[in-house]
C-alpha cells in the first residue's frame, strides 16, 4: 500500500466543509470542547475500570457527538454513553454488526425501497428512502418488525465502521455524518398504521439514543398537506438540534436536491440523472466508496494495524483516531498531502540527477585516465623499441 498511514491518520483528522448546506461539526463546536471530552472521559473511566471495560471508552468524536446530544451537560452524556454501551449488550449488537443475514433483503426492497447511495457534494454517504412505496402488509408477510430493526442496526455499525471511513478517504476529510432523502409521497396520518407507527418509533429512539449526531442534513420530498400536517406533531417530539437539520420540501425538490448531490450521486427518479441499471437499480445497488476496492483494501490494512492493541474491535474509525494524541498529528488536506509528496518525489528526483552527474563526470576521468595510460604504454613501447631505456 502506498499511501502512508500517518498520512491517512491526518487526512481522518481533518473538519473542513464546503458545502454551506453542511452542518458543520467543527463550527458548532465551542472552545471548551476539549475541556468536556476530557473530562467525560474522565468520568467514563471512572465508571468502567470497576467493570474492567474501559476500553470501552471511545474516540474523541464519538463522545462529542453524546455531549452534542446532551446540550454539554458531562453529567448527562456520561449516563446516555453508559446506557448506549448496556443497549449494545443488551441487543447483542457486536453479534449483529458480524452474523446478521438479512436474507430476504431483495424481497423487502421490492415493498420498501431505501438504501445507500453515492455521496453528496461534500463527501457525506446519501441514504434514501422511499417511504411512499411501502407496502406494510406485504413486507410483513416476508420479514418481521424485530428482523427490520435489526436490519437497522446492522446498516448503522456498516456506516459507522466502513461507510464513514471510506467516505473520509475518499473526501480527504473526516465524513461523520449522513444525508438523507425522504419521499413521503402520498403518505399521510392516515398512512401510519400502528405496526408503521411502531417501527418508525423504535428506528427512531435507537438512532437518536445511541448513534447521536450521525446527520447531516434530511430532506423530505414530495411532502403533500397530509404529511405536513403530520410533520407538525412530529416536530414537536424532536430536540431543536434535529430539528434543525430537517428541510421539508413539496414536489418542486429537485433544484435544491442538485444543489447538495451532483446529478451523477442522485438517482433518476429523484431528479438526478444515475440508473444503476447494471446492479438492479439505484435503491440496491449501494454504490458509493464503501464499495471501492482499494480503499477497501486501505481499511483493511489499517484494522490490521492495531488489531491486537484493540482486542479484535471491528470499529476502524476509532483505530484509525486513536492517533489523535500523537504530537505530529497536525491536520494536513488531501492538496497539502500531494504537494508533500510532490516534494519527497522531486527530491529523490534531484538526487537521481546528481548521482547521474557523478557517474558521467568519473567515466569522464576514468576514459582520460585509460588514455593517459595507453599514451604512456605507447611511449614506453616507443623508447623500448628505439633502446633509449
Ligand atoms: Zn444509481
């Protein structure tokens, strides 16, 4: 692999966003950031070396994103991180990020189309569902309600574990966060049945409990009056920082859509100009660079890295930002990156070029040397023959 590691460790390290639709983590940062990660973690420890497990405690972004949720309230993030790592026990989510076979995977799509799909202008994966479409009662004829939420967690650890990295390898800055596109077409209050009422609240509390701040931006799209009316009781139910990042949108969507994804990232039927004919279509084709095969192969090699330090933990993010405490780990971009090794490249270059130099210039005295010599045997052969010796 050629791309050094503590290259990508920097390129990770880096918050810079273009996009001015983004919602800017570093920007809503304040100054005492560091001061409450710090002591959350100190607090953490606290708590888990009684239990032995203070490796529990993970990278800086991660509690950042529980003290984001907790409006920086230590003592409250400490209890929502405490309850997230007894959810992931309890729910067996190791076992369900390694073992769960959603089987029926291309049945459920045909009655509830969603998925991954490509990245938006500033490197964030793009989730899309296509609420409108589904048909409950026959998706629940070929799945179950427990099996869909499970479903749902497996896809969170994929996007926390591969998508998100492989997103910042791709991007050259850290992608911490999704945005998604919600058609709600011809959904309405009416539409919500209690099972639907029952899944999209439990979807719901595990996102917003225990992958806090994973969004970037939500659009909802072909809103009719039946959901906004709907919208308006939901609204009340989210806190203000989610709400925030949601834009409903009518059926004229598609210019603001093109503003945030490049046409190339946003399917047909949303207005883009993508088909994934070859893979079935946009909703299962899950391209992105998650499916990249090289930067598959650098995420591969970076778990690799520190696998034993870590005890076999499957979250590569984390590995790759344990670094973070190193001195030289000064955000550098992917521009700054090239130009360094443009540098080392020209450099050897350079070195090249004098060696060159220093070999033609000693072939050039050796050759006047080997002349001298046969001038001297000439004479000396000269002075024999004429027996002046
Ligand atoms: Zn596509």
């Amino acid at each position: 692999m050629s791309v050094p590691l503590k290259v990508l460790q920097k390129i990770l390290c880096k918050t810079k966003y273009k996009n001015k639709d983004d919602v800017d983590e570093e920007e809503n940062r304040n100054p005492s950031d560091h001061e409450a990660i710090k002591k959350l973690r100190e607090l953490l420890k606290l708590q888990l070396d009684d239990r032995n497990n203070s490796n529990q405690i993970t990278d800086d972004h991660t509690l950042l994103r529980f003290l984001h949720m907790t409006d920086y309230d230590i003592s409250k993030a400490k209890d929502s991180f405490l309850n997230h790592l007894k959810w992931r026990e309890e729910f067996g989510v190791e076992k369900i990020s390694k073992e769960f076979n959603f089987d029926e995977y291309e049945q459920v799509q045909k009655y509830y189309p969603h998925g991954f799909h490509g990245v938006d202008r500033s490197g964030n994966p793009v989730y899309i569902e296509r609420m409108g479409l589904i048909d409950l009662t026959t998706l629940l004829e070929k799945t179950s309600l427990e099996r869909l939420v499970k479903h749902h967690v497996y896809e969170q650890e994929n996007t926390l574990n591969v998508r998100f990295p492989a997103c910042s390898i791709a991007a050259g800055k850290r992608i911490g966060s999704t945005t998604a596109i919600l058609d709600v077409k011809g959904i309405g209050a009416s539409s919500f049945s209690k099972q639907a009422r029952y899944l999209l609240m439990e979807i719901q509390h595990i996102d917003s409990n225990y992958y806090p701040d994973t969004l970037n931006r939500l659009y909802v799209v072909n809103a009719g009056s039946g959901f906004r009316l709907l919208w308006k009781a939901l609204r009340t139910s989210l806190d203000a920082h989610t709400a925030k990042k949601i834009q409903v949108l009518g059926s004229n969507y598609k210019s603001k859509l093109i503003e945030v994804i490049d046409p190339s990232n946003l399917p047909s039927f949303l207005g883009g100009n993508c088909t994934c004919s070859e893979q079935g279509g946009c909703m299962i084709s899950d391209k992105g660079p998650w499916n990249d095969p090289k930067i598959l192969e650098i995420l591969e090699s970076l778990k690799d890295n520190k696998k034993n330090a870590y005890d076999n933990h499957t979250n590569v993010e984390e590995v790759w930002l344990s670094a973070e405490s190193t001195p030289d780990n000064t955000p550098l971009s992917l521009s700054e990156t090239i130009k360094q090794m443009k540098i080392t490249v020209e450099e050897a270059e350079s070195r090249f070029r004098a060696i060159e130099v220093a070999v033609a210039q000693t072939k050039q005295v050796l050759q006047r040397f080997s002349e001298k010599c046969k001038e001297f045997q000439m004479k000396a052969l000269h002075f024999e023959k004429s027996g002046t010796i």
